[in-house]
C-alpha cells in the first residue's frame, strides 16, 4: 500500500471524472462529460486505465473517494458502487465527499460562494460557502426572484455549477451576485484536498451501509 494514495470518483453529474493523488497533489485524471450520461461504460475503465497509466495497482492504494452526491441518481448508484466493489474487493477504506463542496473547491473566489447542481423545475441542489467553511447546508430549493437574499445586502456572490442558469434568469440582478459560466460540473481534479483532509482525520465510511446523499427521492421523469 502506498500511504497517500488515493483514488478519487466523481459521477454526480453527466462529468465521469476519476484522479488519482498523493497528499493534496493531483497526479493524473481522466474524465469526459457527455449529456448522455456515459458512466456505465466508462467508469471502470477510466479506473483500469489510470492505474495501469501510472504503474499503480489496486491494492496499493491507501483509500477512494467518491462523491455522495448530491446530484444524478444513476450517476451516484454507479460511483458508489465502484468505489465500494474496490474497497471490498481490496480491504481498503472509504471516503465521501460532497459534489457540491468539490465545485465550491473549484474556485478561489474571495466572497460567498454557492455551488449549485441543476434539479427539476425551477429547483436546484445548493449550499452557501464563505472562506471555504459551509454556512448554509446541502438542501434542494426552488429558486425565486429573491433566492440568497440574506447573503446579498452586503457580500459578493459568486453562483457556479449547473444550477446557476436558473438563478441567472430567475433571480433579480444585484451588483454582488456574479456567476462563472465556466465551473458547471465536479470534477476530481479538484477533490485531492478534500479527500486528503478526511484521510488523515480518518473519516471513512461505513462500507456496509454507506449510501449516495440524494436529498430528494427518486422520480423517473
């Protein structure tokens, strides 16, 4: 086992994402975002692939990360399930983290940052960061003309992630709110950090009744 090797899972979104780490230091990553929701056949193999790519075997690493969501219910069954078949498979330790956490990593926006993953309707998933702390947890919201008001008298905004094209229609114009058209969905590239500080804090999950983090129930459309 290496002792700070980790793989990394993203797949709460149409983004497949897989990195590997050592420490905080992204190493290599593979990944490809495609609306038709490509995880099914490319996940194990974007795991098969890094490993060989980098002369790692499964055994050797020291745990993975996955994403809990929330996000696409599919896309996390299908993470999760990888990730805890490895675990199983090679007795080593799991780790979660949030998708909407692993966006708010994505930038190094000085002010509140809320993440956002696109939901129904006119409904997203979102949280509120500040100084990479969360101050408003995971929850699904309708997003109305006066969404993160409280946040807005007085802070600069930035809203990112998929959801962030509702609130730009919805949500009434205001000189601190700001999006970033460019950060739509996680990847692993930036879940290195998050993954390692919960390694050495030794928060790993309970492979047996680990779960995704939905926040709502599944509905097929």
């Amino acid at each position: 086992m290496k002792p700070d090797l980790i793989l990394n899972i993203e797949t709460s979104t149409s983004n497949c994402s897989v990195s590997l780490s050592s420490r905080e230091d992204l190493i290599d990553i593979i990944e490809v975002d495609k609306s038709s929701y490509s995880h099914s056949e490319n996940l194990h193999s974007f795991i098969q692939k890094i490993l060989k790519k980098n002369k790692f075997k499964p055994q050797e690493l020291a745990c993975i990360s996955v994403s809990r969501g929330p996000g696409s219910y599919t896309g996390l069954r299908i993470g999760v399930s990888a990730a805890k078949g490895l675990c199983f498979a090679n007795d080593i330790p799991l780790i979660s983290v949030s998708s909407l956490e692993i966006l708010a990593n994505s930038t190094s926006f000085k002010g509140i940052v809320i993440p956002t993953i696109d939901a129904r309707r006119e409904e997203v998933y979102s949280c509120v960061f500040f100084e990479n702390h969360i101050i408003i947890e995971e929850k699904p919201e309708i997003i109305t003309q006066v969404s993160f008001k409280d946040h807005l008298k007085n802070n600069e905004i930035l809203i990112i992630g998929s959801g962030q094209f509702k609130c730009e229609k919805i949500i009434k114009k205001n000189k601190n709110l700001t999006f970033n058209n460019e950060i739509i969905n996680p990847s692993s590239r930036h879940m290195p950090i998050l993954s390692y500080r919960k390694f050495i804090k030794k928060e790993f999950e309970d492979l047996a009744y680990f779960e995704p983090r939905y926040l709502k129930e599944f509905k097929s459309r």
